[in-house]
C-alpha cells in the first residue's frame, strides 16, 4: 500500500514538472517573439528619420541602406522598451519631418564636433564617396529635396575672393540687411574658407577660421538671414587650379579657369571641398555649387576622346559631372536643396536636361545684370526650365560689381534699372503653372574672376544694396521706398548723381574717404601739374637735368607741399578706416590700384623741387661731360 502511494506521488509529481516546462517555453517563445517584433520595428523606424548628413562613417555611405545598420546601436532597442508600443505609434513621431528642419541646431556647436560624426571629411576616404555616388544613383531618388512652397527669398551675396569683410564688420550690416529687407546671405567662399588637410593649400593666409564661421552662422540666424553656401564645382575654379599640385586638372592645359571633369582625381577633389564646407554648414538647407562660365569646355584631350565616343554631346559631358556633383550632395546631406547659375543651361535643349535627371536635384538661377535687360528673353529661359522639368527657378540680380571691371564707385542707377526689371519678370511668374519662383539673388561681385583687380568695396555698394533691397520690397523706387532708405541708412539719396548725402550706416567712413578719393585725388595732382610754372621750369627735362631757376620754383612749392601733407594725412585716417573692416591684403591692393600712382607724383615733385631749390640755379649737366 505504501509502494503504490510512493508511485502515485512520484507519477504525480513528473506530470506537475512537465507541464510547469510546457507552460514555461510558450511563455519565454512568446516573450522573445515580442521582443524581436519590437527590435524590427524599432529599427525601421528609426532608419526613417535617419538624416546622413551627420551620421555617415566609412560603413554607411548610402544613407538609403542605414536601416541595415545594426540595431543594437539604436537607443530604442533597448530591452526596457515595453512590449505593448505597438508600429502604429509611429504617426506621432512624424517621420516625414524633412531634414529641413536642422536649422534649429544651435550654431553654438563648434566645427570640431563635426568630424567626429562625420569621418569622410578626411581625403583619404574619398575615393569611398566616389564609387558611392556612382554605384547609387537609382538609389538617391528617393532623396529629391522636399520642394514644398516657401516665401521667396531676398539673399545679398557676399563674394568673398576679394575685399573679404572682417566679421566684427558682418557683425554690423547683418541687422542693417535685415531691416532693408533681406532674409538670406549667399556666401561665395573661393579662398576664405578654413579648408583642411590637402587641402589647405587653398586657403588665403587671411582666410576665415571655423570659429569665425560659427561667429557668421550665428549672426545670420540672429537676424534671421538663411545662410547659403557657395562653392564652384566646376568652372571658375582659378583659385584652385592656380597651384601647380592641380594643373594635372585643368580643362585647358595653359589656364587655370576650369576643371577637366574626366582627369583622375577631379570627382574626389570636388566632393572634398564639398565635405569640408558641408560640414561646416550641417543645418544649411540651400547649397549653391556654381557651375558657371566653364571656359574651354571640351578641349583637353580626355574631353575630346570622350567627345568622339559619345557623338559630340557637348551637353551630356557638362551635364553628367553637375548631375554627379548634385547626387553627391543629396547622398551627403539628405533633403539639401541645390542652386546653381544657368548660364550653361542656355544653349542645351530642355530634352538634354531632362535626360540627365538634373531638374530633380537642383534649382536654375538665372543672371542678368545689365539695365537693359531683355525681359522675353529671361521668359523663355523660364519656359524652358519648366520645360525641363525644373521644379523651381531662382533669379540673380547685382547692387555693385557688374558695372565695370575696375569700377571703384558703384552707380546707383545702373543698378537700380536692373532690378526694376526683374521686378517686371517676378510678377509675371504667375503664368508658369509647373515652376515655382525661389528667391532672387542680388550679387555683390569682388571681382569679375580671381586675377582680375578689385570691383567697388562692400561699404560703397549699402546705398546701391539699400535702393535695390526696397526696389523689390515696394515694387518700385517710390517715394515710400526712398523714404525707408534715407531713414534707414541716415542719408539723402540723389540717383541724379549716385550719391548718399549724409551718410551715418556702417562703413560709412570709408564710403565718404572712397567719394573723397575718387573725386579729388587724381583731380588735384592734375591741377598742381598743370600750374604756369610748374609746366615752364619743372618738366620732366628740368627735372632731370636738374635744371632751374629757384625764384620759378618757389611760385608752387608750398602749394605741392600743403597738398602732399593734406593727401599724406588723410590717406592715414583712411587706412585706419580700412583696417577696421578689411584685411591687410585688401588695403594695400585698393591703394596698389587707386591711390599709389597719384601719391607717387606728388611725392616725386616734393623731392625734386626742393633738391633742384637747393642748387640754386647752378647750370645744367653736361652730358658730353659726363661720358
């Protein structure tokens, strides 16, 4: 009887067990199969709101696969998340939040910071970026910026490969270009940007440092001005193919003005400048990569064997390394808008462009800068950007530096007229069902290439910028407009003569020193020339033989000193003035090209008079003496 207890407890006890183990597996199947489910989704969710511009590492290039990466990386993957979140919360998570919205990172963030998320800065890893882009571009569709209307935009461009303000100076016309009405800076870098590694034999020795950069993307969103970059990629690229480590790039073998698309190392350099700029510009939403006047175009032996395999398709070789750069920038940072000039696209059929699926990745702006522009010719490059399946257009007017290679004051009126103009094709842009109007770009050029001599100083162009910015306000230079001009800038504006009287906005100072200059400088050495006796006893002759009578001499020699003191004393009040916005380089080119030559001859005749004074009407050399 107790054998057969002891088996019942026993047979009892081993059913117990089992079905505590049955029970025990489907629990823990159950629990792992929540807990996969919930690592896939968490996952995939976060791959969607992934934005590469500030997570890509030598592994993940292709943003379109970082869902792939691993998810243990990921916070949300966490055990501790609760099985009960289910897929469909993601809604409120938004993921269709475009990577527009990186402005609001604080550009307190210093540039440091930015190679560690972002480690394809470093050259050696270019050729990565390369095969990326070539190897995804089906891929990078998806990644088409997000073309959702948006107010246009009023950008001043800042053309800094010449004449490069200091930024304790943009630290006081950013409010000034706010309050005109602007709302953007186009920043053409060429040679002030901080470039690194190989590539810091780019950079001027007075180039902007990252802290400097930060201090301007502060500034800028301080007062609200969406800051653009600008970085040729193609033509106008002097100040690169300039160094003999790139002549190997040049299109034209003897010119330094644009890049050989084909050569070995052309695509990597590019996307470095790219790199190093973007990553500088992490929260940029607009970039600018040029592209403009590529000169000689075709004529480097790659180009022309190219050309001879693919039909004499001038327009596929320009199109496929401006479509490459622009597949790049949207693999670099997804959503980045693209501009860039269309003075190329003029001459190429709307079907060529097409083809090339560049209308997805970037934005036309269209320049003219002269006051008689034709207003129907701008309306059919519009019609066939729309044709070309463009989504958007920009425009690019000028308030200085499109007037004269070598123009040291900026003609109100010349610029005025250019934008009474393009008001004219603004307004008609209603009729492009298919296109959108973008912004216009009023450009601020330096110099009209970078061997090319200095275009009028930043501060002598804020009245022109002024006119031009409440021109586009108001529609017209109406009362109103002159009105909030002479208010704003503390001055009187007379178009008749090109001038602002009473000036009082920054820079001022050297806009009136600038006015002094031009108008009396050249005048009044002239004027002293041309005295009675200057002309009749201190000719070039006289001077040389040193030969004259003393009581002739004395009739202007105080006149000559007074006006070379006065010259040499205010000459030094404008230096200081110059030195307060600009950089060494660009005081001594300006006074190089507009001030030395008259200073000189003046100096000269000082000496001269008072050495041939001195001799006291002794007779001139003989030149048969002294052989």
């Amino acid at each position: 009887m107790n054998s057969q207890k002891l088996m019942r407890l026993i047979i009892c006890g081993l059913v117990i067990v089992a079905m505590m183990k049955f029970f025990l597996s489907l629990s823990t199947s159950q629990g792992a199969s929540e807990k996969t489910h919930q690592v896939i989704q968490g996952g995939k969710f976060w791959a969607s709101q992934h934005i590469p511009e500030l997570n890509l590492d030598k592994n993940q290039e292709d943003p379109v696969k970082i869902e792939h990466a691993d998810p243990e990386v990921k916070p949300e993957v966490k055990p501790e998340v609760k099985p009960e979140v289910k897929p469909e919360v993601k809604p409120e998570v938004k993921p269709e939040v475009k990577p527009e919205v990186k402005p609001e990172v604080k550009p307190e963030v210093k540039p440091e910071v930015h190679p560690e998320v972002h480690p394809e800065v470093h050259p050696e890893v270019q050729p990565e970026k390369k095969d990326t882009i070539q190897s995804n571009k089906e891929e990078l569709k998806p990644e088409i910026p997000n073309n959702t209307p948006t107010d246009p935009l009023k950008i001043v461009h800042l053309d800094l490969k010449g004449a490069a303000p200091k930024v304790k100076y943009l630290k006081e016309i950013f409010p000034l270009l706010s309050s005109l009405g602007a709302n953007g800076i186009l920043l053409e870098y060429e040679d002030m940007f901080p470039y690194e590694g190989e590539l810091a034999i780019l950079k001027s020795s007075f180039a902007y440092s990252p802290e400097d950069i930060e201090e301007i993307k502060s500034l800028a969103k301080q007062h609200k001005l969406e800051l653009i970059p600008l970085v040729q990629v193609f033509g106008h690229l002097e100040f690169v193919l300039k160094h003999e480590k790139y002549f190997r790039l040049r299109e034209v073998e003897a010119f330094p003005n644009s890049l050989n698309p084909l050569a070995p190392g052309s695509i990597d350099l590019v996307q470095d400048m790219l790199t190093q700029v973007m990553n500088k510009h992490p929260e940029a939403e607009w970039f600018h990569i040029g592209a403009d006047e590529v000169r000689g175009l075709g004529e480097s032996e790659d180009s022309k064997r190219w050309l001879e395999a693919n039909n004499g398709d001038m327009a596929k070789l320009f199109l496929n390394h401006v479509t490459a750069v622009g597949r790049f920038m949207t693999n670099l940072k997804r959503g980045i808008k693209l501009i860039l000039w269309d003075d190329m696209f003029r001459t190429l059929s709307s079907d060529s462009i097409k083809a090339s699926g560049l209308q997805d990745l970037a934005s036309p702006m269209i320049w003219t800068y002269t006051p008689n522009m034709d207003v129907k010719v701008i309306g059919s490059y519009i019609t066939k950007y729309e044709e070309a399946g463009f989504h958007g257009v920009w425009f690019a007017s000028a308030f200085k530096g499109a007037s004269g290679i070598d123009q040291m004051w900026t003609p109100i009126n010349h610029h005025l007229k250019n934008h009474l103009q393009w008001q004219q094709v603004i307004t008609s842009m209603p009729q492009y069902k298919s296109v959108r109007y973008q912004g216009i770009a009023l450009t601020g050029w330096q110099r009209y290439e970078h061997h090319t001599v200095l275009c009028e100083l930043l501060p002598v162009a804020i009245p022109s910028l002024a006119v031009c910015l409440q021109t586009l306000k108001y529609g017209s230079f109406d009362a109103k407009a002159q009105s909030e001009v002479q208010r704003i800038l503390g001055c009187e504006i007379e178009l008749s003569k090109n001038e602002c009287k009473g000036v009082s906005f920054p820079g001022s100072d050297v806009y009136e020193k600038v006015k002094n200059i031009k108008n009396n400088l050249e005048s009044s050495v002239k004027k002293i020339m041309e005295n009675y006796h200057v002309r009749g006893s201190f000719s070039s002759y006289n001077r040389k033989r040193n030969f004259a009578n003393p009581r002739n001499l004395g009739f202007f020699r105080d006149d000559l000193k007074k006006l070379m003191n006065e010259w040499d004393s205010f000459l030094r009040t404008f230096r200081e003035s110059m030195e307060a916005i600009f950089y060494p380089d660009t005081l001594e080119e300006w006074l190089e090209e507009n001030v030395n030559e008259h200073i000189e001859t003046l100096s000269k005749m000082v000496v001269d008079v008072e050495r041939i004074i001195a001799l006291n009407g002794q007779p001139k050399a003989d030149p048969l003496k002294t052989r």
